[in-house]
C-alpha cells in the first residue's frame, strides 16, 4: 500500500503522453510544489496530496476505490528530478519508477510511469484549504502534558 501511495504521490509531478502539453521538470516543478491535488488512478485509486520543494509529500489515498481512505506521509527525497526526468524513490521497492510529463490544463494534469502509458493518475488542483490534508509532521516529538501544564520530568 505505501508503494502505491508514493508512485501515486510522485505522480503529482507527472503527466501522461495522451496530452499536449509535455513538461520537464523545471516546467512539472512550477505547476505542481506546494499545490494541492485530487487525483484518481487507472486501477480506481484516489485521494489528494501536496509535494514540498524537498520531494516530501504528504495526503491521503483510498487504495483501489475501496475501504477509507488513509492520510500519509513521505519523507524528503521521495520525490525526486534526476536530469530531465521525475522519479520516485521508495524504500522497498526494487525500481525507482521515472514518470512521463503533460499538462492537460492551467489547473490539471495527468501522470504515467515511463513505458507502462496504461498506469496512469489524473490529477486536479484543489483549493489550498483542504480540511482533509493533515498539517505537515514536525521534527519534534509531541506533548502528552495537558497544554498550560509541565509535562512529567519538566
């Protein structure tokens, strides 16, 4: 499932070949960073995510269409331009996959792994205040103490 999340989450940084307009990275980079998108998969998979200029990436999926959906996180790097291309590195698998780039729209776009057109997501750009989008994790550990209050050994 974490893979599926990060290939649809680099996604969000590329685009399919059926479209008009290719982008490289630099191009995928300005319409895409600190945006968020909904997106929905060829295998019925969909959510929303935003991609940080460090290549984390951070959202929710519903794997296939069905059950709930899950908020998740990937670390910096994840995300990554290597020359012209975009690429995911994901722990666990034994490929980082590289993903082909269109710009359907000034708002829409849609991804597909290199080689493999038919594994592809259609991603729309969402309002920035998505109440769905859990706030990006801190370093810092959280407080168990009530707030006001010194946590134990304080």
């Amino acid at each position: 499932m974490f893979a599926r999340f990060a290939i649809a989450a680099a996604w969000l940084l590329a685009v399919g070949p059926s479209v008009a307009e290719p982008l490289d990275a630099d191009g995928a980079r300005r319409l895409i960073v600190g945006k968020v998108f909904a997106f929905n998969c060829f295998d019925g998979s969909r959510g929303e995510g935003r991609i940080y200029g460090d290549g984390s990436v951070i959202g929710s999926i519903q794997m296939q269409g069905n059950g709930p959906a899950r908020n998740m996180w990937l670390p910096a790097g994840t995300v990554q331009v290597r020359g012209a291309a975009v690429c995911a590195k994901l722990k666990g698998m034994p490929f980082d996959p590289c993903f082909d780039l269109n710009k359907t729209d000034d708002k829409s776009f849609r991804g597909a792994v290199t080689g493999m057109g038919f594994a592809y997501c259609d991603f729309t750009r969402r309002s920035s205040g998505v109440a769905s989008l859990a706030p990006r994790p801190s370093s810092r550990p959280l407080s168990l103490a009530a707030p006001g209050t010194a946590a134990p050994g304080d």
